[in-house]
C-alpha cells in the first residue's frame, strides 16, 4: 500500500516537473525546438532513402516507404535492406538517430501543447478575437455567480447565443471555473489600465465592451473605470462601450469621453447590462425606474370589469396622468404589459407616473369614467361594500325621520298660532 502510494507521488511530481518544463518555456522557444527537429528529421529521411535508392537498388517511393515504417517503428517486413551497406546505413541513421529524434519531436509537441493548455487555463493564451464580447473587470463580491447571470442573459438573445465572450481581469489566476467556461467564456489574466492588455484581448476589435465597476460600494472605483474609459477612447471605442458608474456626479466625465452608456452597479440585476447592449437607451429607462426622480410607477385601486388594455392605456395618456404599465387581476396576480386586445378583470392598476405631477385616485378614476361613458368604482373589499351601503341606508331612514319630525313641528306651530288667533276663545 506504501509502495502504491509513493509510486503515484512520484507520478504527480514528474508530471508536475513536466507542466513547469513546458510553462516556463516561451512558446516561441517552443516552437523553434520542434521546427528544428522536424527538419533535422526530413534531413534523415531523406538521406535514407537515398542511401536504399543507391545501395539496394530501389526506387525513390519503395526507399521512403522503409524509411517512414522503419522510423516510426510500425516495421511491415515486406521490404528490407539485404545489403550489408544498406543495413549499416539503416542503423545509424534510422535505428541510433532517426528513432531518438522522433522521441525528442513528439515530447518537444507535447511541451507544445501542455504550454498552450496551461496559458489557456491561467488566462495568458492570446486569442486573437473579433467581434466578440469583451468585459473588463470583476465584481468585488460574488464575481462567479454574477458572471453566470451575466453570460447567462447573453446566451438567452438569438444574436449573441454564439458570441465569444472574453473577460479581462486578474481575479481568476487559476482559472476560469468551470461554470463559466461552461457558457463558453475565456480569460485573460491582465489588467485592464494596461494597453498591452486590452491589445490582448482584442479590446480594438470587440463587438461590445462592458466596463464593470471593482467596488459597487467606493467612489475610489470610479478612477480606476475613468482611467480604463480613457485608454479605450484612445483606441476609438468608447462609442461602444457600456460603464458602470458609482457615483452619479463622475457620470458627465464619462459621457464627455463618448460612451455609450453609463449605468449605476445593480449586482442583482446584470440583466440591465444586456438590455444596454440589445437595446441602447432601455437602459435608462430601467434605471429611472429604480429610484424617484424623475418616474416612479403607482398603484391605484380601479375596479375594471373586461375593458380593452389598449382603451385603458390610451384613457390614461389622453388624460395626461401616466403611462399604464400592468395590472392587479382580482386573485392578486400581477399582469406585465398585457396585449392590446386583452379584455382586463383587474382590482388595480400600475401605471408610470411623473415625481413632480403624481394623479390622485379620483383622477384617474375620472379619466376612465370620462373615456367608457361609464362609472368605474374604487377597489373596496366586500365587508368595506356592506358596512358603507349599511351606512347609506341609516343615513337615508335618519334623513327621513327628520322630514317628518319637522313635519310635526310645523303642524304643530300652524294649530297654535290658529288657536291664538281665534277670537271666540
């Protein structure tokens, strides 16, 4: 069990050893050892088939098939040197140094291909890309999940299903995981403030580049993104490139540089990114959205018994009160931009509404009533419904009474006066 266990130590360690070997050499060393061999090869092959031409009689195609199955050690039998001559030149310059340099040839393509697999991995292989996706930096917290959303929401549009997608940065020194090399993502390790690193990663070529910020949470993060903005602008990209922006006041920095688009960091929704991207201007919509300063959507309680969403829709704007986004059915579901000819059963309805000009209930209320000639009640629950129509009808009987105690009073004044009047009594 010892004897086990060391042996596949010293496999590990030897495989290691050879990892480095290859990794440690630069591919143009590489590559080099193997021309060279190869051609130190060719030399022999052709020297032998020579030497089998002249010394064994043979034609030039016979002579090189003995030397290709001898070299290779495959050996067929149905040719042989018979000559003493011949067999000496086959084993000096077949058996002692053709074979030896078939060995050197393949390890030095296996150095090759080790080297290539390890730069690969750890992010140093130049991929020489175009039109692909490039995303410049990492998320300081979470980058692997929010990298998986990311790509994921790529992948789901048609257009980009097959896009390259290559991220720059120094936050995978082992590696891309396995779930994002998954969705078809590569790296490069490197940083993104150096030319020759965006150059690398194609950044001159990208069909799309996202600039994210390293801290969603500091203003420091904002000078490291301004400073990559301004290495793409030297390279005439900024017209397509996406920026986050932490604070809002660094955003007209950005926008004099010519970006496309600069975004607030919102982790939990990288899906904004890929709007930016499908649909330029979306984006700031969505992000209007978020907050209260300009638009913010509002519900309003409005009882609708099946009137058409694109009637509703066009009340609404006619009015000048907002644009309805969805509705509220009457189980409590929530119906996103419905179609036009969708008959609405709703309790409520969203509509985006100005900040500065908010509509009242009754307005909006009022300005379907107005649109369908008809009368739209309030959404009231059904005890709330009887306790008010209770309340109407006392108030109604309590009106009533009145008028007849008042009745009484005036009766009852009117026979006074008459009695006061009479002059018999």
């Amino acid at each position: 069990m010892k004897g086990k266990k060391l042996s596949k130590f010293t496999r590990f360690i030897r495989h290691q050893q050879r990892v480095r070997h290859a990794v440690y050499q630069t591919e143009s060393n590489i590559k080099r050892a193997v021309w060279r061999t190869a051609g130190v090869m060719l030399g022999l092959v052709f020297l032998h088939t020579s030497a089998m031409v002249y010394l064994e009689g043979m034609n030039f195609w016979q002579g090189l098939w003995l030397t290709l199955t001898t070299i290779t050690t495959v050996g067929f039998g149905d040719l042989s040197p018979q000559t003493i001559a011949g067999q000496a030149a086959t084993i000096s310059l077949i058996y002692i140094c053709g074979i030896t340099l078939m060995t050197f040839l393949i390890s030095d393509y296996v150095d090759f291909r080790i080297a290539r697999r390890e730069k690969i991995r750890t992010g140093h292989w130049n991929w020489n890309m175009e039109e692909h996706i490039l995303i410049i930096n990492a998320p300081k917290y979470n980058c692997e999940s929010y990298f998986i959303r990311l790509i994921s929401q790529i992948r789901e549009n048609t257009d980009y299903a097959e896009t390259p997608i290559q991220l720059l940065n120094v936050d995978f020194p082992e590696g891309l995981p396995d779930s994002i090399r998954g969705l078809g993502a590569v790296h490069v390790n490197g940083t993104p403030s150096n030319p020759a690193d965006l150059k690398r990663a194609g950044a001159d070529r990208a069909k799309h580049i996202v600039v994210l910020a390293r801290n969603e949470y500091t203003s420091d993060s904002d000078s490291f993104t301004f400073d990559v903005a301004h290495r793409l602008n030297e390279l005439h990209v900024c017209h397509k490139t996406i920026i986050e922006c932490v604070i809002d006041d660094n955003r007209p920095r950005m926008r004099e540089l010519g970006v496309k688009s600069v975004l607030r960091p919102i982790r939990s929704y990288p899906e904004i990114i890929v709007r930016s991207m499908d649909a330029p201007g979306s984006e700031v919509i969505i992000e209007d959205m978020f907050t209260r300063a300009n638009d913010h959507p509002h519900r309003y309680p409005v009882w609708l018994e099946g009137e058409p969403w694109a009637d509703i829709v066009n009340a609404l704007i006619q009015a000048n009160l907002g644009t309805a986004l969805g509705f509220v059915t009457k189980e409590g579901d929530v119906v996103a931009h419905p179609k036009g000819d969708e008959h609405v059963h709703a309790q409520s309805l969203i509509v985006l509404v100005k900040t500065e000009f908010q509509p009242e209930e009754k307005q909006v209320t009022q300005a379907l009533e107005d649109y369908f000639q008809k009368q739209i009640s309030v959404n009231r629950s059904l005890h709330e419904s009887e306790v008010d129509e209770n309340s109407d009808d006392a108030l109604d009987n309590n009106d009533i009474k009145d008028e007849n105690m008042e009745h009484a009073e005036i009766e009852q004044d009117h026979s006074i006066q008459k009695e006061n009047d009479d002059p018999v009594r």
